[in-house]
C-alpha cells in the first residue's frame, strides 16, 4: 500500500510517531510542537483512541490538548467497524488540522481501521495536508509495514516479529516504539531483514519523529531515536535461518539521534543537528 496521491501545489502533512509516554504535565515538548505545526490555538484536532480499551484514554487527550492551548479538540469514539462509516467522523477528519492516535494495541487500529472510510480520510488528508501523530500503538500503525509484536533482545531471528498492514501514510519507514526501554533492537532488525527497503525508526519514550513532506525526519523529546539504514546491507542470512536462530546481517547503517538530530530519507544522511 502507498501513500495516497497529493494534489499539485500542497504538501502532505507531518507525519509524527510518539515512542509512547510522552511528557504530559511538565516539559510538554512534543505535543506543543505538534500544536504548532498544525497551526496553534486555532486548530481543529481529532482524536482517535481506537487503540486504548481505557474508556477515558481519549477524553483525557482532549483535556490535555485544550489545557496546553488547542481551542477545538475532539474524540472520535470509533470502537467498531462500523463505527468506521459513519460521515460525522470522517467529515470531522478532513476539516481537522490535525489527527492523534493514542497508545494501546496496535492490532486494535488496523484491524478496526483498516480499509474503511475512516482510514482513507487520514491517508486523503494527509496527502492534503493533514498532520496525522501517534503514540506507541498510534505510531507503530503508521507505516505501510506494522510490527504488530514481537520479541525482546539484540539479535535479530526469523521469528522475532510479527509483521502485518499498517495505515500507509509512508513505506519509507518501519516503526518501534518503548524501544530502548523494552530492548526492541533485534525485532526491528529483523522487520528490516525482511524488508530492507525500509528505514527502521526506533523510537525511545518521550521522543517523536517529526517526519516532513518529503521523508527528511527531526528528533523532539527527552530520549534517542535509532535509525537503522539497511540500504547498503551486502548480506543476510534470513533466508536459511530456522525458528530461534540468529541472523547475520553485514553492512547496515545504525545512527543514534537525539534532539535536534535530523535524518533525510533521499540522501541516506544523518546530522546531529
């Protein structure tokens, strides 16, 4: 699945995946530089806690949103694929500025979401211009490719992920988050050794990519991103590994960003600021 078509003369909007817990009260880095870049005060936000089984999860997003400054913020209690159909939410999505989708189990987004009205109104949107962020769960939805689980540990084996559908905003990246705080390094390589067109972006808590029209990507927050660049991976040993076995993997690229770290997905280059 590609991203949609943009029009001639607009740029998409950001893309912004959240490693999940996110500042909230303090040094609210990354939601008020989400707030900014959808236009300030005046945006108009959706929130989409499909992810959450908290019924309150969405509710509490839309106080903190209006409490750091977002005049118009509202829950879109989309629980169902039916849900998904209803025109009050997808003509809410496109006049909005700005979609968040909060943490949970990704599982729960694509399988509610996918390939309804509601997934197509973002994916539109965003080729319009919507800014569409995520937070954990809402992150790890937004590629085309979505590590939907997996296990913990450094090196890479054949069964070290599960992999299904994601949203589609970009099949540049694949996404983890919690990840240097649930020791995710081996399953994103192994995402990546299956897929090694993709970018992997490993996303720490409390840090965000705030990925631009045209995939060049900044770092906000308190942690590290890592991104792994298998584009120049001369070997892998996927092919021939069984169940528990580790994969070899020669020739990839690891950068650790922090922030003001950017990355441009063109030219395969990193800086530290």
């Amino acid at each position: 699945m590609s991203p949609s078509n943009h029009s001639q003369g607009t740029d998409r909007g950001y893309i912004i995946p959240i490693g999940g817990a996110e500042e909230k009260f303090h040094n609210t880095a990354i939601l008020d530089r989400f707030i900014d870049v959808c236009g300030g005060r005046s945006a108009r936000m959706a929130i989409i806690p499909t992810a959450s089984e908290l019924e309150d999860t969405g509710r509490n997003y839309e106080k903190l949103f209006r409490k750091i400054g977002i005049r118009h913020a509202k829950v879109l209690n989309i629980l169902t694929r039916e849900d998904c159909h209803q025109s009050e939410f997808t003509d809410y999505i496109e006049k909005s500025d700005g979609v968040f989708m909060t943490g949970g189990n990704q599982l729960r987004l694509s399988t509610t979401l996918g390939g309804t009205p509601v997934a197509q109104s973002i994916r539109r949107s965003n080729a319009r211009g919507l800014h569409v962020a995520g937070t954990s769960a809402g992150a790890a939805f937004m590629p085309e490719h979505m590590i939907a689980g997996g296990a913990e540990g450094s090196t890479p084996s054949p069964d070290m992920v599960t992999l299904a559908p994601g949203l589609g905003l970009t099949n540049n990246f694949v996404i983890d988050q919690h990840f240097r705080q649930r020791d995710r390094l081996g399953r994103l390589l192994t995402a990546l050794a299956y897929n090694p067109f993709a970018v992997g972006i490993g996303l720490d808590e409390d840090t965000a990519a705030f990925i631009r029209p045209g995939d060049s990507l900044e770092v906000v927050g308190s942690g590290g991103i890592t991104i792994i660049d298998p584009g120049k991976l001369s070997y892998s040993s996927m092919d021939r590994a069984r169940g528990g076995e580790p994969v070899s993997l020669i020739d990839v690229t690891l950068h650790i960003l922090i922030a003001g770290g950017r990355f441009d997905i063109a030219t395969r280059q990193a800086a530290a600021e």
